[in-house]
C-alpha cells in the first residue's frame, strides 16, 4: 500500500498516452478516479461491478471498462497500473535515501556537539610548542597570562619528544604509548553505541576494515595520527573513505581530497 498521501502527475505523459488520447472525457475521468483509487488501496479488485460503483454507476461501463482495461495489469488477482507501481518504488527510494541522510547528518552534529562540550577552557597551542612555550590560549573573555610566566623546560621536551620523535628513545615510546591508546580504543569502541551509530551513519562502508587501514596507517605516521580524540579521528577516516569511495564511482571526477594532517583532528581529550 502507497504510503505517501500523493504521487507525481505527468501532464504531458499523459495527454500523449494512446491508451488516452483514444478515450472520452467520460472514460479519462474514470481513469483518474480508478488511479487515485488504486493509489490509496495499492491496487484494484478485478470484479467490474465493483470498479463500475467506484465509478459512480455509469450506464454505459462496458463501453468504459472497454477503453480503460488495457491500462490495468493482473497480478495476484488485483488490478495494478505499472506507471503507479513505478512511482510508489521511486518515492519509497526517496524516503530511504533521505532517512540515510538524515541518520548521519544527526550523528556528525552529535558529534561535532560532544567534541564542543570537551574543547571547554583552554588548550596547548602547536605553535607556541614549536616555539619553546606553554603559553595556553585563552578563552575570548579570560585574561592573557601574565609575560613573567615560565614555562617547564621538562614538560615542554616531554611533549615534543612524543610529538617529533625526540631523543633518548622518546619517539619509540610515543609509538608504543600511541599502540596502547589505538588498542583501547578498539577494544572499548568497537561494537558499543557510538560504533553502532558510526555504522549506520556510513552504510556503504565496512567500517571495521577502515579501522585496522587506521590503525595500521596511525603507527605508521606517528606524527600526523591524532594525540587525544580517536573517536574525531577514526570518524574522519571514515568520512574520507566514503568520499573517495563517491568520486571513484563518478569516472569523470577530477577533485581530490587533501592530504589528511595531524592538524584535521581537533585536539580534545579522548
């Protein structure tokens, strides 16, 4: 049964129809009346007296029916019209589509909310790190922090250690520290909640391959992987795979995305 209350008329689909053009104005509005009737119920009963009273009684219904029959089509004992069936599969595709859509514009801006809710206060600054400094950047209402700060030699070669490899070994164990921080996030994401909603969001994707490609590309590129949020990171994998999945479809596509920097991953806390 059609679940939409309407469906798209075709004027000019119409009017060039031979089955239409042949009939009187009497039969094509009883052709009318029997589509919207076929439209609401799915289909018609294959019983004539009873086409004839949705009709509203005209005398002369077999010189109608004559003229209206090669439009209908049996099936099961009903009487379709394969134009309606047409357009009822299309609307139905519609709906899906846009549900699809709908489904994992929610999740992105879920998402995109929680990572907000986690950004709260200040954070490090990449570049005051590549400079020697700690300095935090503010909130737009917090005042600057006073010049005479100083910074923790230590902890400021700690963190670039993690980040550029370092010395002393620090780089390998940014790499082992990163190989643990991956592993809990599979073993605590992958099939929770949040996977689920990732999985519907992105149907065309095997989401669980993406992640071993990203975990393998992660420990790879130590330096470009996130630091904090995994779960904006993988997303963002995900995204990129769906893109490049579309443009490999569309043989003419010349855009290309770039390349992914540790820069694309907010940097909240995981």
């Amino acid at each position: 049964m059609a679940k939409s209350p309407a469906f798209q008329f075709y004027p000019k689909d119409f009017v060039s129809d031979i089955n239409v053009i042949t009939m009187t104005l009497e039969q094509r509005g009883a052709y009318i009346t029997l589509l919207s009737y076929c439209w609401i119920e799915g289909s018609l009963p294959d019983d004539p007296r009873v086409l004839q009273a949705l009709c509203n009684h005209p005398s002369n219904w077999d010189e109608v029916w004559f003229a209206l029959e090669p439009c209908f089509t049996r099936s099961e004992g009903r009487l379709i019209n394969t134009r309606l069936e047409a357009e009822c599969k299309k609307q139905a595709e519609w709906r899906k589509k846009s549900a699809a859509g709908g489904r994992k514009s929610g999740f992105s801006r879920r998402e995109k909310s929680k990572e907000g809710s986690l950004k709260g206060g200040s954070r490090v600054v990449e570049g005051a790190l590549q400079n020697g400094s700690t300095k935090r950047e503010p909130k737009s209402n917090t005042p600057s922090p006073s010049s005479s700060s100083s910074p923790d030699t230590e902890t400021i070669g700690n963190i670039k250690g993690d980040v550029d490899g370092g010395s002393g070994g620090k780089g390998a164990d940014a790499v082992e520290t990163l190989k643990e921080r991956l592993d809990e996030f599979k073993k605590k994401e992958a099939g929770g909640e949040w996977w689920e909603g990732l999985t519907k969001a992105y149907p065309k994707i095997d989401v669980t391959a993406e992640l071993e490609k990203w975990d393998i590309w992660c420990l790879s590129n130590p330096q470009k992987a996130p630091r904090s949020n995994l779960k904006a990171g993988f997303r963002n994998w995900v995204s990129i795979a769906e893109e490049k999945r579309t443009k490999h479809k569309d043989k003419g596509g010349t855009t290309r995305r770039k390349e992914v920097r540790a820069g694309d991953f907010p940097d909240t806390a995981y």
